[in-house]
C-alpha cells in the first residue's frame, strides 16, 4: 500500500537525484521501499510519512552516487535533459532553445557543492517546502535556507559566467 501511495514520488526524485538516469532510480526505489519497511518500527508516526521516505531515498541516492564517482563515472549528465520528452515537440526551435537553456543549467548546477545542488534539486525540482528539506537532508531548516540562497546566487553567477563566454 505504502509504495503504491508513494511510488511515483520517490521514483521522480531519484530519477531527478541520479541525474536523470531511470535504471538508477528503478533500483534505488527497490531498495528505498525495502528499507523503508524494514525500518517502519522506528518511524514517529508524529511526524509526517513522506520527509522519512524522502529521507531514506536520499540517503540512498547518495550512497550511489558515491560509489558512481569512485568508479569515475558522472552523477549528473546534462545530455539526459535532452533526451527527455517534451511538449515543444511543434516547435523545435523553441524546443532547441530550452534545451539549451536546460543544458546551461544543469552543467552550471553541478559545478555548485553537494549540499547546494541537493537542496535546489529538492526546492526547484520536487517543490518541497524548507521543513521537509530539513527533514530529508538531516539538516536545521535554517541551513536550508542559507543553501538555497547561496546555491541561487552562485548558479546566477556561474549562467552570467556562462552566457559571457558564448558571446
């Protein structure tokens, strides 16, 4: 029941998480979901479901994306933006300049520090509220706040940074 509830949130988190990569996220979900109920007895039922399960499947993205780049391979692969379905499909210039758009983005979100780009990643991508990114993150929402804000000012200077060097 749990993973029927929850399923298609925590998969779109992680396939957002790993970079886009959906046999990644299929895995990972497995083992979220796993662990999860393994773990039900420590759950506070005062507290609210999704931040735990969110917080169990980024803990395991991370653990992945950890063992990726010891294997020296990328966690985060702007050309998967690109392969993804879109709605522009009439207008391909429109679709082109998006996808460049999307591109800039995503290489210039990944040059940012982990904690940054995990905290934009669950603000901008997944709509989740500070609290809850507290909650996934393990961190004081405080902090969030102050990630979010850095991670934005430094992303606007690295796309500035970007858009100077095509011209």
């Amino acid at each position: 029941m749990l993973m029927e509830r929850y399923q298609e949130k925590v998969f779109g988190y992680l396939y957002r998480f790993c970079g886009y990569d959906r046999e990644a996220a299929l895995d990972i979900s497995q083992g979220v979901f796993l662990k999860a109920y393994r773990s039900l007895a420590d759950y506070d039922i005062r507290r609210s479901f999704a931040p735990w399960l969110l917080r169990i499947a980024h803990n395991e993205a991370a653990n992945y994306l950890r063992g990726k780049a010891r294997r020296r391979e990328s966690g985060w692969s702007p050309d998967n933006w690109d392969s993804l379905p879109d709605s522009r499909e009439d207008n391909p210039e429109a679709h082109q300049v998006e996808s460049d758009r999307s591109a800039r983005v995503l290489k210039a979100l990944e040059q940012l520090p982990q904690q940054q780009q995990e905290a934009l990643k669950l603000h901008f991508f997944e709509d989740s509220p500070y609290e809850d990114i507290a909650e996934i993150m393990g961190i004081p929402r405080g902090t969030v706040g102050t990630l979010i804000h850095r991670g934005k000012k430094q992303l606007r200077l690295l796309l500035e940074e970007a858009v100077r060097q095509e011209t």
